[in-house]
C-alpha cells in the first residue's frame, strides 16, 4: 500500500524525467524510507512540519502526503482521525486532481495525481470503523476501478496493476471470510475467475475456502490447477518462479496437514525455506507441524531463528502468538521468557506492532 502515483504513462512521475524521489515530492525519499521502517509516528510529524512551514506547494504534493499521513494514522489505529482526513478530500476521479488542470505547473502532463494508496485506504477505513458494508462496497468499486486499469495496461503497468487486483480482491474475500460467508465466497471466487482463469493466487486461495467447509476434495483439485498453471508457465506475470514453487509447495503442505501427515508436510515447508529464507508462511507452518509431532524444542528454535535471522519479515502477531503458546506449553517459567521476548520486541518491532500478543 505504498502511496503511488497511478502508472499513467507519459503522466507518471516516478520515471527517469526526474532525479530522486524527492524531486516528486518534498522529502519523499525519506518518507518512504520511514514506511519501509515501521516509522509511522515519525511521519506524522513529518507531515505535520511540512504543511506548517507551507512546504508542500503543488497539489499532488499535498495528495501523496495526505496519502502517508492516513496510512500512518490506520498503522497506528488511529482509525478516527484517518476518516477525518479522508473527508476533507473532494471527488478523486474529479478535474481537481487531474494534472492537465495546471497547465503551468505540469506542463505537457496528464491523468490523475491520486496514488492509488489513497483509494485503498478510502474503502480499509470504514471497515476498520465498523462500516464493513459501506468498506465492501467501495472495496468492489475499486475492484472495478483497477480492472479498467488493468484493459488499458500492457508491459510493466500491467503487471503493476495486477498486483493491485490482487490485493483488492484478497481484501474483498477476507471481509465475506471473516464473516463466515463460505457460500459467498465461493460464488464470488467462481465469479473472480472468470475473467481471469489463469491466476494461480485465485485459485490457491479457492482451495482454502474449500478447506475451512471440509471440501478436501475440491481444494486438491485447485490446488492442482495452481501446480498445472506453473507447469504451463501461467501466472508469472503476477509471481516470481521461486514465489510461485513456495505458493504451490505451501498448498501441498496445507493438504498434508489436514491429513496430518506432518513429516510430509514439514518436508514440502522446507523446500519452501530452501527456496526463499524470507516465507514467513513457510516458517510458521513448519514450526506448527513439529508442535503438532510433539517436537516443542525444535518448533521453538524454528521460530526463534526466523525472529533472529529475519525481523523484519517473521515479526508479525501470528507468528509471536504461536511461539508464546509453544513457551506455555514447553517452560514451567513462561513468563520469564515471554517478558524478555516483549523487551526484544519493544526494541525492533515497527510503531504498529501490537505488543498484547505475547499476553503477558
């Protein structure tokens, strides 16, 4: 969800007809930077500095720093003081945001200056205010809105904007998942194939909608399109050849799993680890399939190592609420343990890390 100017060509600005980042913006390098960090309160002063010393002097200036002062108040929950900001902006698709409507300022320059961030976090917000229609239907908008985009791309745009479909369709699922809408969402994973049958991200998460309602059969049968999609060299344009190997790798694990057959599963996970140290997926399944097999020390060490090895990656909530079960169910002093993990935490994790986790 990085802020983004829509890939517009001629109109997009992070091509080479400018130097740095910071040429498109006021200090936009180092914002990005601070994202990529976890820096969310940072930038918010940032942003607060910047438009109290009247740095921010072109429109699409004042679009992309709204657009990381809003992720920065959604990362740190504010979710509020988010849907203030929001609502001070008028109609995005209107000629206010267009670059053709300041000729002096973006001269031979055109289409819209609206990271597509922005439209993201536009259809998040209500969702995470407890408006979860109001969210899905603009979620669904804005699935429409990037397909469009997704007609009129070709090369790198295109790819760019399938990714985009892609999170927006993993959202729209989510929310019909989270509400325990099986039979929606397989009619809306039915409906989202259509148009696009060859997409391996579609049909893996098919096959584990088909799992949570017990219809094992169905989701080997997904999962062995996604297998054939790679085998044609289908897909590629929305993974990498190593992405693609751990997708399918992990959709094997997930069927031995259920078979609880977790020496084979363990297996295929570190093929996957193999392949690309940074699957964070990967890493915490494995460690579940030898809690599972009642090998708690090594599980432990799995997840320790990932923490270790790669932060910035394996730390998220899922994984430390695995590991401080495993300590729970492994040490008689626990909380000992848990209380040094959340000191390590409160050193690295990101601003938005959720720290009631490691329920200490």
């Amino acid at each position: 969800m990085d802020p983004e100017t829509d890939p517009d060509p001629p109109s997009d600005p992070l091509t080479n007809e400018f130097g740095t980042l910071d040429d498109l913006a006021h200090d936009l390098g180092s914002l990005q930077d601070l994202a990529a960090r976890g820096s969310w309160r940072t930038i918010l002063d940032k942003v607060a500095h910047a438009r109290s010393l009247s740095l921010l002097r072109k429109p699409h200036e004042h679009l992309t720093y709204l657009s990381f002062n809003v992720l920065a108040l959604a990362k740190l929950r504010r979710f509020n003081d988010a849907s203030a900001e929001l609502d001070t902006l008028e109609d995005l698709d209107g000629s206010h945001y267009q670059y053709q409507s300041y000729p002096s300022l973006y001269p031979n320059r055109s289409g819209s200056m609206v990271p597509f961030s922005l439209r993201w976090l536009i259809a998040l917000i209500p969702v995470k205010l407890g408006q979860g229609q109001l969210g899905l239907d603009r979620f669904y908008s804005l699935l429409d809105f990037v397909r469009s985009k997704v007609k009129e791309k070709d090369g790198v745009s295109l790819n760019i904007w399938k990714k985009r479909e892609g999170l927006v369709i993993n959202a729209i699922i989510g929310h019909h998942l989270g509400n325990k809408e099986f039979s929606v969402c397989l009619d809306q994973m039915h409906h989202l194939l259509i148009p696009d049958f060859s997409n391996p991200i579609l049909w893996s998460k098919l096959g584990y909608i088909q799992m949570q309602i017990g219809d094992l059969e169905s989701a080997k049968s997904s999962f062995n399109r996604v297998e054939a999609l790679m085998k044609e060299g289908n897909g590629e344009g929305l993974l990498s050849e190593i992405e693609f190997k751990n997708l399918v790798g992990r959709n094997k694990a997930m069927v031995y799993m259920v078979g609880k057959d977790y020496v084979s599963a363990v297996r295929e996970l570190e093929e996957c680890i193999e392949r690309n140290p940074m699957d964070a997926v990967a890493i915490n399944n494995k460690a579940l399939c030898l809690m599972y097999l009642r090998d708690l020390p090594d599980s432990i060490k799995v997840l320790e190592n990932a923490l270790e090895r790669v932060p910035t990656v394996a730390l998220n909530e899922t994984l430390v609420v695995n590991l401080c079960s495993m300590y729970e169910l492994a040490y008689v002093n626990h909380s000992d343990i848990k209380r040094t993990l959340s000191s390590w935490i409160a050193r690295v994790a990101p601003d938005d890390f959720d720290t009631t986790c490691t329920r200490i």
